[in-house]
C-alpha cells in the first residue's frame, strides 16, 4: 500500500508542489535547467526497476548536491523502508517533513510511509497516528 | 745389485703395478660410482628443481604478480548549474588535478578559460557507481555561480558533471613499488611499436632466448669496446625483473633462462608483453618506485597510458636504458636527445615515416613540471581513512590489494581549513604566542560526512595528528548538552526561564566545588538562553545541579561520545576530555535536527579490476527531539548574535545565519570553537601540545580560525524554518509575552504549549 503509492511518485519537488497538475513537458535546455533533472530521471527508473541499492546511491549524491530537497529525503526513506530499515525510514520521512512547508501531497506521503513503518516494526498505536495525520493533508 | 734384491724389486714393482691397477680400478670405479651417483642424484634433482622454478614461476605469474598500494580518492568536483564557486577555483581544481590550460585542445584532460568561461575536456573515470565519460563542456558563471553547463558537441544543457578525483594518497607495500596495472589493449600501438623496435625487435618471433640478438649486441659490444647493448630478449628481461636479483654471476644467468623458459613455455606472448609493461622501472620518487607505464605516464605526463602519443612512448621507452640518467625532469636535454633517437631509428626501421619523426622531434618533452606526489597532501584525513577501513579490512589488504578507496574529502574545503587555521596561527605567532598548535574538522551534519581534517598548524606533517589525537578538556562546548538535557522537558524548562547566577557550592571538605564565572562575576537571574550565549558558568552549573549528573552524562552519550564520563559536577563545565574529531561527533546531531549520523570518510570501496566491494551508505539515528534541538539552535545563534562568539559577525556576511559554542579551559590551555550553519559543521582547536597555558580563550584563539575557515566556503545559512510543534512568542526582556512586535520584545521559540499563557501590552512591565 504505501509502497505502491509511493514508488510512481514523481521525485521532483516542482511537481508535488503542484498536485493535479499534469506532468510538464521535458524542457528545453535553458539555463533555468534543473540540475539535478537527469539525476531524478535515473533514481525514477531504479526505483521503479526495483534497484534499491543503485537508487539509494544516486538519492545520497542528488543529496550532496541539493539537500534541502524535501523530494529526494523522502525517496531515500522510501528505499530505507523497501531495505527494511524502518526505523531510518521513519527518521528520515520526518525529515523530509520538516523541509516539505507548503507541500502538503508530500507530507501525506511522509506520514503513510511513518505509518507503514510503525507498523513494521508493531508500534500499531503510533501507525495508527501516522495514518490520522496523512489523511488530514 | 743382488739378485735377490732384484727379485725383491720386480716384486716390488709388480706389486706397485698391481697396487696402482688396483688403486686405478678403484679410482675409476669411484668415479663410476661417483659418476652414476651424480646421474641418479643430481639429474632428479636438477628436474626436481626445473619442476619447483616451473610451480613458483607460474604461482606467481597467475596469482597476485603484484603487491598493489591501495588509492585513496577526493570526492570527486561536482559541477552543476546555480552551484556557487568562481572559475578560479575550478581552475585551480583542474590543474590539482594535472589538467593543463590549452586553447582548443582535442586532449582530455585539458581547460581552457577566457571571458569568465571555462571550457573543459574531462577525462573518463570508473567510479564504484559508473563510468563518468569524457565531455567537452563549456561552462558560463553569473554572480558568482555557474549559470550553465553546455555540452560542446551535443549543444545541449547539462545537468551534473562529476571530475574524476583527486588522488590524495596511497598506503604503500613496504617494498614502496607503485604502479597503476595497465592492459596491453588500451594502450596506443604506437608504444608497443616503440618498445618492440628499440628492445626486443624478433619479440614474437623467438622462444624466450634469441641467439641473433646476443650476437647483434656481441657484435655491437665487441666494436664499442664496452656494454652498449644488451642481448637480453624482453621475456628474459621480465624473468629478471620479476624473479631475480641484480647479481651478476653464471648462477642467475642459467636460472634466468630456465625460467625465461619456462615464461615461453606456458604463456602467450602479449601476457609476456603486458607483464613487461607493467612491471618495468622508470625510476625513483623519494620512497616510491615508479614502476610500469600506466605509473609513469601519470607522473612524468598527467595522464592515462592510453593517451601517449609517439613523441611520449619514445620518451619513455628511451628512459629503460637507464631511468635515472635519461630522466626528463633532471636531465632533460639528454633525455630529448634519447628520445630523438629512438624516433630516428623508428624512422630507419619503417616503423614511422620521416615526416612522423620529424614531427615528433619537433614536440617538447611535455612532461609535467611537478610531479603528483606521491605523499599525501592531507595526511591527517588519510589517517582517518585508515582507522575506518581498517574496520573491515586487513593491514596486508590496504597495501598490496590494489583497493581503490572513494573518500569524503572536499579539497576545496579541506585547504580552507587548513588556509585558516594557519592564518590565524600565524598571526598569534606574531603576537608574541608561543608554539601554539591547532586542529580543524569539517563535517555535513546531515549525512556525516567528513569534509576536511587538519592535524595541526603544518598540514603535511606526518606526526602528531590533533584533529585524531590530542584529547583534550572541552570546557564549555560541553554546555550545550546540559541545555539540550533541560529543553527535552519543557514543562520545566524553555529558553526564557530564568536561571540564578549567584555563586553556591556543591560538596563539602575536598569534595567541595564552587563554580566561578569567567569574569569573576555573578549576572543574578539570567534567563537560560543568555547563561548558554555568554557561557555563564555559575547559572550553567546550577542547572546541572538541578537536571542530575546521570541526565547529563546520559544526554552525551546519546549525542555520541563514547569515552568514559567521569560524574563528578565539573563535567557541567566542562570536564570531559575529548578529540577535535569526537567533539565533531558530538554536535554532529546538534547540527543536523537531533539525528546522529557516525561520522565517515568513506564512501565507497573499489577492488583492484574495478569491482565494486563496500559501500557506506548514510545512516541515521534520531537520538533527540527536534523541537527541543530547534531551540538549542536557536540558543546557540544567539552566541553568535549577541554572546561570546558575536566576533564572527565581522567575519561572516550578515545573511548567513551561524550557530555555536565557544570553549575555554582553566589557565587558557584549550582554545575551542565549534559551530555549524545549515550545511557545514567546523571543530577548531587551538593550544600547546605540552598542555601549558596557551592564553588563548575560545574566542580570541578559535573562533577566529573558525571565522576564516567558513567565510572562505559557500554557506547554506540554517535553515528558518521550525520543526512542527514549535511555536514563536514575543518576549519581553522580563520574560513575558507581548502583543506582536512590540519594540523591545523579540520573537522567542517555544515548545508548542510551553510558552507563557498570558499576554501584555507592550512596554509592560507586567
């Protein structure tokens, strides 16, 4: 469930900002080029592959580059949660959360991957928390 | 003469004759036996030994010919558009890297800067995670950023673009040999050509031993008059190389050839050749062997064997005969001289046209004027490398395995730190300040990674390493956790609770300890966050007092020290005795929202072929509360705003939003100053190795090379935003909340529901 929902999220922060809106078409090179564009592509394509390890790789140098992204915190604990690491998925969906002001698909998706987590590890009160607050965003 | 006596005397030779028969039937008999002995011993034995050469030549020949150092990599420069760094500092990361400034160039591995635009040809890397290709970028700056990376041949915008990294050392086999193993199919044809022609031209004709080319250097040797030539086939030449001494006796010539043999016997000929080329020595580098021509084409040239050029290979192939005596940089008219000749007699054998040679001769040597040393430029971060790997590897494994090992060192970082803690020392040096030493470590908090460490005010010396080593009193620095300890219960403790600083006692008799303020005065009621901003001792301690010794100790361990902690009250003030690195450790989580990250200086771990084999991935740890880290932060910028440390504020630009803590010890032994912004966390240290009084206190000593160390790097100032449940009041200088902006409250975070209940009005007193 929360991995289903979250592995066809698109990484970029642009598009969760705007939830409804259609995918933009790829930009033309300008200088106003994200940088980190063919980055999020490829951690896209591991993810949805399956290739947690390559994934994680390329979300830790995305981070390097660019770590107030709440996005790419919010992939790295997705992967942490496929990995079964629920307690460093769950930290790092906080802090995802703390960066993600005004994105409120994305704190959604934060709290539904806190709350499966929990529930991974049998705190099912705090899952049952997580999931009160995904629902309110 | 009686013929008795004649008798007598025939007997007697008779029986000489029949004793010297006898003596010779026995001599050769002895010889018989002597002879069948020799042939039933020696002969086994002799084939005993051919057969034991035979093992040990092909064991080493298949196995691990060679002990290969472990190479140690920088994070590798990541270009990427809106990144802020200037052209010059790129530039000066390209020629680190031994790219060289040429106009138009078709070579990778060079740059070219003009009109605020730098155009790069970047050379291919492996990295544990891909191949980086080789591009030909042009890259545009604005305001102090990159505003555009342009791809030359596509026309197209890139994104990112990673460097091939730094090599910032090598953990040498004690023999001291070094080499990059190259293959025989990535190098040009033309040096193999060179190489054949000049030292062994019937290579792939003969079997290891060429009877034509002993008599052409008999001949050639018997006309000088002396040794010009030597007759010795490449194989042989391996053989002695690979498996022999220097020594000149008929011994070693005859296992030389038996082993030679044996190389011909059971290998093709372009193994031998590859062996050959790997293993031959171009010469001496203070400790270190040079030796192959993947090694040497990176010291004399700056590059990778595949791109030697015929003008190169003639260098280098001439510099075999006798490396030190044709090497390029002492002697480089002889070593030209060596190399025209060589292309001359390519010429001759219709290996290159006239026209080729005479290009060629026409080329400079093209040898780097300083060689990429082969000590480390940042000895004390290799140290910390080697305590990490260490972990999961063997001593033996670090220096003949080959590994290639992906560090966190930022070079650009790493000379900041080491540029401002040397200024600052120097300036004490002028100041009258005596054998003052220092320590500087540099972290990313969010991923605890290790940017930078220096050992000490000489950033190459290999001794004592202080960033590692010295364990000294932290003083102060330890307040933070005391603070953090009472913000973790808000029902008792917020920013604005007033704490009494007026003098009391803990003990009695020898036990008895009574804290002082380091201006001998008491400051009456304070609130919490002034007694944390001007590091006021005797309102900290009561705190201590109040939160319980086993809090405390129990709140640093969490943060991450692991020495022993001593529960005496002195820990309130300090103390606890740590290293620069632990105490980085220590505000690691401080700075990063209260996850703990172990600090690591490794990223990944690649083996000899390129196979990836460890990574180490981030790994986070919540081991405090965000909400009550929020307000630590917030507490410890008020340092840097109005406290101990509001010094920086003339270093540092305004919009740059710093925390910290200033450290000083009892009789200005230790000068300390941590301190982080919203993606750098920095640990200075500063005082005397002998422990003496540095008279320095935190402020004037490492604040000051902190100041410098982060003004020179780009800052992400921290982050405005609270962790949710964190609520801002205005605050009056009684502590109470105001109306909204009132002109002498200032805006003050609570733990949401902590914050006083009751609002005045501005200018109340209440």
């Amino acid at each position: 469930m929360v991995v289903a929902k979250a592995v066809h999220r698109v990484v970029t922060d642009r598009v969760i900002s705007e939830p409804g809106s259609e995918p933009k078409p790829e930009l033309e090179p300008t200088d106003d080029l994200d940088p980190l564009h063919d980055l999020i592509e490829k951690i896209e394509y591991a993810l949805q592959q399956g290739q947690l390890e390559k994934a994680e790789v390329l979300l830790e140098r995305a981070l390097r580059i660019d770590s107030q992204r709440a996005g790419l915190w919010h992939d790295l604990a997705q992967v942490h949660h496929l990995q079964g690491s629920y307690r460093e998925s769950i930290t790092l969906a906080k802090r995802s959360n703390t960066l993600s002001v005004g994105m409120p698909a994305l704190q959604e998706q934060n709290w539904s991957l806190i709350a499966g987590s929990r529930e991974a590890l049998g705190d099912h009160a705090g899952a049952e928390l997580a999931w009160g607050r995904a629902g309110q965003h | 003469m009686s013929p008795n006596r004649k008798s007598t005397s025939r007997a007697t030779k008779r029986s000489a004759r029949r004793s010297t028969r006898t003596r010779h039937s026995a001599t050769s008999s002895l010889l018989r036996r002597a002879l069948r002995l020799l042939l039933f011993t020696l002969l086994p034995l002799s084939l005993f030994y051919t057969l034991w050469l035979d093992f040990t030549v092909r064991d080493q020949f298949e196995g691990r010919r060679w002990e290969l150092p472990a190479r140690v990599y920088a994070s590798p420069l990541e270009l990427y558009g809106e990144r802020a760094i200037r052209p010059d500092q790129i530039v000066s990361s390209l020629q680190q890297l031994g790219y060289r400034s040429r106009s138009g160039s078709e070579e990778e591995g060079s740059y070219y800067l003009s009109n605020n635009r730098i155009t790069i040809h970047t050379r291919p890397f492996r990295f544990w995670d891909g191949v980086e290709p080789s591009r030909e970028l042009k890259l545009s700056f604005r305001d102090g950023k990159i505003s555009r990376i342009t791809d030359l041949k596509s026309g197209d915008g890139v994104g990112v673009v990673r460097l091939d990294p730094l090599p910032i050392g090598s953990f040498y086999p004690l023999h001291g040999e070094d080499r990059i193993l190259v293959q025989l199919d990535q190098l040009p044809d033309v040096l193999v050509r060179t190489l054949l022609t000049v030292e062994d031209r019937s290579f792939y004709d003969h079997f290891g031993i060429s009877p034509l080319g002993i008599a052409r250097a008999l001949v050639a040797n018997l006309r000088a008059g002396r040794a010009v030539q030597g007759g010795s086939t490449l194989t042989q030449q391996l053989a002695k190389n690979l498996f022999l001494t220097r020594q000149r006796t008929l011994w070693r010539k005859a296992r030389e050839a038996l082993i030679t043999l044996i190389l011909e016997f059971h290998y093709q000929k372009d193994e031998i050749l590859e062996a050959y080329i790997n293993e031959v020595y171009f010469g001496q580098d203070q400790r270190r062997a040079i030796h192959g021509v993947g090694m040497a084409s990176h010291f004399f040239f700056g590059h990778d064997a595949s791109q030697l050029t015929l003008a190169k290979s003639a260098l280098l192939v001439g510099m075999l005969k006798g490396p030190s005596w044709y090497n390029p940089r002492k002697n480089p008219k002889r070593a030209m001289e060596r190399r025209n000749m060589i292309l001359d007699l390519m010429a001759q054998q219709g290996e290159i046209s006239e026209s080729e040679a005479a290009e060629a001769r026409r080329t400079p040597l093209g040898i780097l004027e300083r060689p990429p040393s082969g000590r480390s430029h940042s000895p004390a971060f290799l140290d910390l490398v080697r305590r990490q790997i260490l972990r999961d590897y063997a001593k033996e494994d670090l220096t003949s395995e080959g590994l290639q090992i992906f560090t966190t060192l930022d070079p650009l970082v790493q000379s900041a730190a080491e540029r401002g803690l040397q200024q600052r020392i120097r300036e004490l040096d002028r100041s009258g300040k005596e054998d003052l030493q220092g320590a500087v470590v540099v972290v990313r908090p969010d991923s605890g990674e290790v940017e930078a460490v220096v050992g000490g005010r000489d950033p190459r010396a290999t001794g004592f390493n202080r960033a590692m080593n010295a364990v000294r009193q932290i003083g102060s620095l330890v307040k933070p956790a005391l603070f953090l300890a009472a913000l973790e219960q808000p029902e008792r403790y917020t920013l604005v609770t007033k704490l009494r600083d007026r003098p009391f006692e803990v003990g009695q008799g020898e036990n008895r300890w009574r804290p002082r303020n380091y201006d001998m005065r008491s400051h009456g009621d304070v609130p919490l966050y002034r007694a944390l901003s001007h590091s006021y001792n005797i309102s900290t301690a009561r705190l201590g007092v109040e939160l319980g010794i086993g809090r405390v100790a129990n709140t640093l361990k969490r943060l991450g020290v692991e020495r022993d902690i001593h529960r005496y009250p002195s820990l309130f003030l300090g103390a606890l005795e740590l290293t620069p690195l632990e105490v980085a450790q220590f505000y690691q989580p401080i700075a990063a929202g209260g996850v703990r990250s172990p600090l690591r200086s490794i990223r990944a771990v690649m083996g000899r072929n390129g196979e990836p084999l460890n990574r180490y991935p981030l790994r986070v740890e919540e081991v405090a509360s965000s909400k009550a880290i929020a307000l630590l932060q917030w507490g410890m910028e008020e340092v840097v705003r109005s406290g101990t440390a509001r010094y920086l504020n003339t270093m540092l630009a305004q919009s740059i939003r710093v925390a910290g803590k200033t450290g000083t010890t009892n009789d200005l032994r230790d000068s300390w100053f941590a301190g982080f912004s919203g993606d750098r966390l920095a640990v200075v240290w500063m005082g005397r190795d002998d422990n003496k009084p540095a008279g320095l206190t935190g402020s004037s000593g490492a604040l000051r090379a902190w100041g410098r160390v982060m003004s020179a790097l780009p800052l992400e100032p921290l982050a405005a935003i609270y962790p949710e449940g964190v609520t801002k009041s205005w605050i009056n200088p009684d502590g109470l909340k105001t109306i909204y902006g009132c002109s002498d409250a200032r805006e003050i975070p609570f733990i949401e529901g902590s914050e006083p209940e009751s609002t005045v009005q501005c200018g109340s007193n209440g």
